[in-house]
C-alpha cells in the first residue's frame, strides 16, 4: 500500500510565516539599535572633544594674558578683570560635562575630565588671589593645585583611551 502525500496545512504554513517575519524583526530591530549605539557614542565623543578643545583655548587665551600682564603690558586691574570673566566661563565649562550622556564605559573619564577642570578653577582662583595680594604662598599653592589637575587629566586620558579600545556598542 502506498501511503498518500501528506498536503502541508495552512495553519503550518501561517506558523513558519509568522515565525519568518518576527525573525526578520529581530535583526531589523537590532540593526538599528546597534546603529542608534553608533551614533550615540559618535555624538557623545564629538561633544566631549569640544568641551576638551574649548577649555584648551580658554585656558591658553588667559595664559597669554597672564604672560602679558607678568611682562608689564597689562596692569594689575585689567588682569583681575580678565581673570575673573575666565573664571567665569571655566565654570560653565565645568556644568557642560553633566549635560553629557556617555557610554557606561565613558562615565569614569568623563568624571575625571571634570574632576580635572574644577581643580584647575580651584588652581586659578587661588592664582587670582595671589594676583590681588601678592602673597607667595597662595601661588604656591595655586601650583600644587594644578599639577593635580594635571594629574586627574592624564587619569581621565587614561581612561578614556582604555575604554575606546575595548567599547563595543
């Protein structure tokens, strides 16, 4: 005897269908996610680059009027007022860094980025105070105060550096 073909049901083919068509949006929705990652983490490194190039520039445009001024081509009150308005904006620059989002991988640099920013503002008050007073020990103590910066900026370097090698969206 010889056995009739077996005629594949509608109901099984709807199965392997739908079965298809969730496959299919799976890889479309983490395609998409991946890239929306992408993106996110692009976005996050270009802010972070500008926040990092603007306060180069800011603090560069105020160590040359320091120099000026250490020089004799500014006088005491000009270089108190210019030093307050840097102040002024190495503060904002400080409230940039928390309007990022970063990868959790950045998060630790990023820390030490601003960790490393607001040790510079305590340094360049302090170099203020001594511009005002003229008293020897808040410059040196200003000084301290910045080679921590610097170190908290080697840190975040450091970290940001590790964590681009080994991100992963």
């Amino acid at each position: 005897m010889k056995k009739k073909p077996v005629k594949p049901s509608k109901k099984g083919l709807y199965i392997v269908v739908a079965i298809g068509i969730v496959i299919i949006g799976l890889v479309i929705g983490v395609s998409y996610y991946i890239d929306q990652a992408k993106i996110s983490g692009q976005r996050f490194g270009t802010s972070l680059e500008q926040i990092q190039s603007d306060l180069e520039k800011l603090t560069s445009d105020y160590d040359s009027k320091f120099t000026i001024w250490k020089e004799g081509g500014l006088t005491k009150q000009e270089i108190l007022e210019i030093s307050q308005n840097y102040l002024t904006e190495l503060e904002k620059t400080i409230q940039r860094y928390d309007k990022l989002t970063p990868p959790q991988a950045f998060t630790s640099a990023v820390e030490l980025f601003k960790r490393s920013t607001q040790t510079q503002l305590e340094s360049d008050k302090l170099l203020k105070r001594w511009i005002e007073t003229g008293d020897n020990s808040t410059k040196l103590r200003s000084d301290e105060i910045m080679q921590q910066s610097f170190e908290y900026e080697t840190s975040a370097l450091a970290s940001y550096n590790t964590a681009k090698r080994g991100y992963t969206p």
